[in-house]
C-alpha cells in the first residue's frame, strides 16, 4: 500500500451515529432482497462491460492491468473485473477486504474508530450476505478482491502509462477537482487505454447525497438541494464538489478534444420524477435542463491517444 496523505481529515463521508442506525435498520430490511438486489446490480455492470467493449475495438475485457478510482468496500465491480483482469483499487479509505483484521487495524489510524465502527457494522450486516449472492451469481467459490492502494487521486497518478484501464463508479461527484483527477487518470493510462467514469450527478433528486434518501425515506422536498428555501432541509452525508453536466462536458470535451462518449442513466427518474417537474416547481429549477435534473449517473467513456 503506498503511504499517502489523505486530502480529508477523516473519510469521505460522515454522516453521524443517528444516520447510522439508520442505514443499519434499511440493510436489515433489505436482507430479504439480497439476491434480487445484486442480480440488479450485476445487470448493470454487465451493461458497463458491453460499453467499454465497444470502446475495446469489440475484444473482450480480459488480461488487463485495471485501477479502480474509489472502490469503497462493496467491491463488487472489482470482483467481478477481477474475475479475467489485475485489479488495484485506489481509495482514500482503506479498503476492507473482507475481515482482514490488518486493514481495519490501519483504518482505525487513518479514519478512526467511527469509520471502523461503521465500517465493521456494514461488513457483517451487508457486505456478507452481498457476497455471498455475488460469488453465486458470478458461479465463483472466491472473490478476486484488488490490490488496494491508499490515497486520493487528486493528489498522485499511482502509476504513469502503467493501466489498460481506469474504471470508476460515484466517486467523481466526490473528488475536490475533476480536472485534476482526470489529469492524473489519462496520466496513469497507457496510450490507448480507455477510461470508464460513471459519476452520480449533484442535480439529480438524489444529487445531494443525504442518507435519508438512500434508505427509503421519502419525506425530503424533491430536488431540495437545488432550491434556496428548502436547502436547509438537505444534510448532505459527504463532501461533494456540486460540479454540472455542462461543466463535465466542458472537462472530457477539452481533455480528449471531443473524442468521448457520454451516456446519461436516468434509471425511474423520467417516469416518477418527471411527470414532478411541472408548475411552480419547474420554474423555481429554471436554470436546470431536464438532462440534468433526470440524469442519475453521467457516463463518459473514452481512450487516451
Ligand atoms: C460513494 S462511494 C462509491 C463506492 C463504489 N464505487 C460504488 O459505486 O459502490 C465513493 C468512494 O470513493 C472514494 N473516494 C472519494 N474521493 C476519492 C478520491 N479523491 N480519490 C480516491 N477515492 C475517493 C470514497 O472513499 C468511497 O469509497
């Protein structure tokens, strides 16, 4: 593991004891759902698959050397990667695999007791019985977990010319300066190599990243973070840099000179959330474009020249 400063004093996210618990009472309902939930999940990194094939000249993701920017502790695009390809996951939380009992060890120096606290919660609720249906559904014994490095990819390029890819999922929407970060992507890819960048986009319903809005709990106004009298209401649980679509457009169009797919996932937001956006509500988000209030995740796919 590379010995490397973190830019936040204690990890990305923080969302206190109260959050906590409440995610713990959603995992334990979503238990039941295990298997329909990862087969979920599955579906949609296999579509990630077929698009960084089709960027592939259509040969196989196979035998590559592959850094994952911001794994956190599912792991489950990694394992499944990780299956046919040398994964190393680069994260500014240390990376549990599994019970090793040595990261949790340097988790408790680096990001303290409450992150291991968490952390260790989350590995036996959610983390286990996910990949237990995860090694079903991928008809494996054993996962493949990565090589985890430590550190922020705002701050190091972990390895010039070095990756056939550079793959990410939600982490974009987190990083303090996405022009750097995809700086130091590029760097690390070798001539040719593609990256893969899935980011949760800030305008979307869900945008703000408030954990009530992760476990089922439907009272927040909709798009509260985007409207000065509601903002109040929104507790965002992790620092995100509040960067638009038309600023990442702007970032992969001048950083590539045009040569990028953008994919835009919108998931349930055209049905249920769309039919919403009408009225007095419509007009307050004036300044938003459909794209960018419907958009769960903006994709951005290309290859370094
Ligand atoms: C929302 S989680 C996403 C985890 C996983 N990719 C997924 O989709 O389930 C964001 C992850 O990115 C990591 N992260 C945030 N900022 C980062 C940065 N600047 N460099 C590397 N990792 C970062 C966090 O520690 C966290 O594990």
């Amino acid at each position: 593991m590379g010995a490397i400063t973190p830019t936040f004093e204690n990890s990305y996210a923080d969302f206190g004891w109260r959050r906590s618990i409440q995610q713990v009472k959603h995992h334990l309902q979503q238990r039941s759902d295990t298997e329909t939930h990862m087969r979920a999940l599955l579906d949609q990194v296999k579509i990630a698959e077929t698009r960084m094939v089709a960027h592939n000249d259509g040969k196989p993701i196979a035998n590559m050397d592959i850094l994952e920017i911001g794994p956190g502790q599912g792991l489950e695009r990694a394992t499944y990667f990780g299956r046919n390809n040398h994964i190393t996951g680069l994260d500014t939380d240390i990376i549990a695999r599994g019970l090793e009992w040595q990261s949790y060890l340097q988790m408790l120096r680096t990001n303290g007791l409450g992150r291991v606290a968490k952390t260790l919660g989350r590995e036996i609720l959610s983390n286990r019985p996910n990949r237990a249906a995860w090694r079903k559904l991928l008809g494996v014994k054993k996962l493949n977990f990565p090589d985890a490095m430590y550190g922020n990819i705002c701050d190091i390029v972990p390895r010039a010319n070095h990756y056939d890819m550079v793959m990410s999922w939600s982490v974009f929407e987190h990083v303090s300066d996405p022009a750097v970060a995809i700086d130091h992507v590029l760097a690390a890819l070798k001539p040719g190599g593609i990256f893969y960048i899935s980011l949760h986009l800030y305008t979307c319903n869900n945008g703000h990243h408030d954990m009530r809005s992760f476990t089922g709990d439907e009272s927040l106004p909709l798009w509260g973070h985007l409207r000065p009298d509601q903002a109040h209401l929104i507790k965002p649980s992790a620092y995100l840099n509040e960067w638009r679509l038309p600023q990442y457009r702007a970032l992969f169009a001048e950083k590539t000179g045009g040569d990028y797919e953008e994919v835009l996932e919108k998931f349930e937001h055209p049905e249920v959330y769309g039919p919403m956006l009408k009225g007095s509500l419509r007009e307050e988000l004036a300044d938003y474009s459909e794209d960018e209030l419907l958009t769960v995740n903006a994709i951005y796919i290309g290859r370094k020249k």
